[in-house]
C-alpha cells in the first residue's frame, strides 16, 4: 500500500488541477462579457481551442522542452524531447515524494494553455482566427516551456547567485501571457472607432453577468492554481498559500474599486472585477514567501495600479478590450519585483534576481510574440477585413450567433 502521505499529497494536486482547469471557463465567460455581443462565438470557440490544443502541444514538446533543463545548454532549453512516457515508477513515488509522473504532467499542463488565453482577451473583436491559432499553438509549444525551463526546469534563473523566486508563475505564466498580448495589440491597432478626433470612445462589454462569472470562476480556480503549486499536501504550506490568495484578491477588489471612484468619479465594476484578478496575479510570484498582511498591500497596490494601467493604455492607444496587459503583464511584473522587497528573502540581492528574471522572461516573451504575429501579419494576415470587423466576427468567422434573441420558427 502506498504512504499515505503520498497519496494525500497526489490527490491534492489532481484536485488543483481539476480547479485550474475551471479557470479556462472563467477566461471564456470574462472575455465574452467584456467585449460585444456579435463577437461572443469567435470568443467562445477561440477559448475552447486554445486549451485543447495547450494539451496537446504540451504532451508532444512543452513537457520535455521544459523539465529539465540543468545540463541542456547552459540551462537555455530544456532536453527537448518528444511525447509524454514513463516507466512502471512513475505512477509511485519514485518519480516524486509527493506526486506521480503523469499527476505533474497534467497538472503543468493546465498552466502552459492559460498564458494564450491571455492574449485572446487582448486581441478580441478583430484577430483572424486562423492566424490566432497558429499563434497560440506555437506560443505555448515553444515559448511558455522555455520560459518556464529558466527557472522550474532548473535553468539559469534557478541558478542565480541568488535564485530567482516566482512561486506560481506572475511572471512565468502571467507576464508570458502580457507580453505576448502587448505584442499582438500593438500589430493589430484598435478596433474601429476606438479612437475618433484625438477621444478615446468607450466599447462596453454586452454582458456583465457574465464577466462578473468568469471573475468569480478565476477566483476560485486561483485555489488551485496557487494551492496546487505547493506540490504536496502540506497543511501549513498549503493554508498559507491559500489565505494569501485570497486576501491579495479582497484587497484588490477594493484597491481598483476605490481608484476608480478617485480617477473617474464612479464605481466601476469592470474596474473592481479586474482588480480582483490583479491581486491574484500579483501575489502569485510570492504567495508561499509573504505573510498576509504583505498580502494585502499587494493586493490593495496591485488593483489601484490596475486602474491606472488602464488608463494608461487607452491613453497611448493601445487597444485591450479586457485589460489582460494590464492585469496580467503589469501585475504580474510587480508582484515578481515585490518577492524581492516583502518576501521573507527580502534583500538587495532577491531584488536584482527577480528584476533579471522579469528582463529576460519579458524580452524573450516578447520578442517570440513580435516576430511570430509580424510573420502571421505578412503571411495569411492578422486582422479581419473591415466589413467583417463592423459585422462581427460570429458571422464573419463562424457564420453563427450566440444569441437568438427573436426566437426560432
């Protein structure tokens, strides 16, 4: 019979992974809400592919590419081997004191679909799909595992001096996913009629429901995303992970719900939902290194900073229907840098770590972005004719609507 405590430790984070997976519900439904009504199948769809094809694209390179990476170039790339095997060990725990082979398969696996459902958001209501696909294939086949190898697969940035510390992936997963959104948003431009005569014009959401669903569903999933990161069972680990989640969320909710009352004048829910999802990924990098009130202060900076990021973008024209750059990218770099100023290494060395490891990740994440949606751009295009953009892409993609408002004869 197998050590209890191993099998406690395994079930917990096939129940982590069961929660994560919900998140991609929680990304569909958010991203659906805040973007218009005649664009909700293309949402939809694009959030159903985009895990199925993470899988995938997971078990045949990102698993391999990814662990491990010690003795592989410098620590670079990972061994890059093909497809997901293992020997009668490793559903045992001779694989991992706490979990099987496959266990850690799956459960990294929900991680590598989430950074191209990030940039889905950002690229909404004009993006082909054809070429969005390919973009998301490659990114988390090849982009996400290498990034993630530097320090979860033992490369360079685990090897630091002073290794870099990024708990659950504020950058690794988060940033990744900002990076490449920042990227393709800049090559698309705005959508028509974002910006006329010098003004920003506001494109609300259809459904607030709905977002606010897909918010709550993220909240919930982050228990997991977080709590499952512990990788065992752990009581005091795992308690503490998961207070410092929450609460980093609360704080949030009310740090962006009060600046946004400051800037605008006006409670703003779209405001106040994300910033509950920028105090999640914000403590995300340090979540078993703080205590929580660092929680809260992270939380609370965080979903004020949201606000600000916002703003911020629409000011330079960068059009993000659903504030995934600033949640995601912005958040995600500040909470990497606080590990270095509240976590309890806290010290002028974690500082400079945690600074190179935002450096590297952001121009490496970046860059494969820039030059795969450059290449998608020249090639079978990146945006959708203008009728088709006017008309929306249910019809324009799918020739459906997720709506029958009027009722079938």
């Amino acid at each position: 019979m197998e050590n209890s405590a191993f099998v406690t430790s395994n079930l917990w984070i096939l129940i982590a992974t069961a929660m994560v997976f919900v998140m991609h519900l929680g990304f569909a439904t958010l991203e659906a809400g805040l973007t218009r009504s005649k664009n909700t199948v293309n949402i939809l769809f694009k959030n159903t592919l985009i895990p199925a094809i993470g899988l995938l694209t997971y078990a045949g390179v990102g698993f391999n590419l990814m662990y491990p990476g010690e003795d592989f170039a410098g620590g670079i790339f990972g061994f890059a081997g093909f497809g997901v095997g293992t020997d009668a060990a490793g559903i045992t725990d001779a694989y991992n004191a706490g979990y099987t082979y496959w266990t850690d398969f799956l459960f990294q696996g929900m991680f590598a679909a989430t950074a191209a459902t990030i940039v889905s958001g950002a690229v909404a209501e004009r993006v082909r799909l054809d070429s969005f696909l390919i973009f998301s294939t490659l990114f988390v086949a090849i982009a996400y595992p290498i990034a993630g190898m530097w320090k979860w697969g033992g490369g360079f940035l685990n090897t630091l001096d002073t290794p870099f510390l990024d708990f659950a992936g504020s950058t690794l997963v988060h940033s990744v996913g900002g990076w490449g959104a920042l990227a393709g948003v800049w090559l698309l431009g705005p959508r028509l009629g974002k910006y006329q005569g010098g003004k920003m014009r506001p494109i609300p959401g259809h459904s607030m429901p709905l977002a606010t669903i897909g918010v709550f569903l993220l909240w919930f999933g982050w228990f997991g995303f977080n709590g499952g990161s512990v990788l065992s069972a752990d009581p005091g680990a795992v308690s503490l992970v998961l207070v410092n989640t929450n609460l980093a969320a609360a704080a949030g909710a009310v740090g962006a719900a009060l600046m946004s009352l400051n800037l605008t004048k006006r409670p703003d829910l779209s405001m106040a939902l994300n910033g509950i999802l920028a105090g999640l990924v914000g403590i995300t990098a340090g979540a078993d290194v703080m205590g929580p009130g660092s929680a809260v202060i992270i939380g609370l900076f965080c979903g004020a900073l949201v606000v600000a990021a916002v703003l911020f973008f629409d000011r330079i024209r960068l059009d993000d229907p659903v504030g995934a750059i600033s949640v995601h990218l912005v958040c995600g770099v500040v909470g990497t840098l606080a590990v270095g100023v509240l976590g309890e290494k806290a010290s002028l060395a974690q500082f400079v770590s945690q600074l190179i490891g935002v450096l590297a990740v952001g121009a490496f994440s970046f860059l494969f972005s820039f030059g795969l949606f450059w290449g998608l751009k020249r090639t079978l295009g990146l945006r959708v004719d203008e009728e088709e953009e006017r008309g929306g892409l249910d019809q324009g993609e799918h020739g459906a609507h997720a709506y029958d408002l009027a009722g079938s004869e």
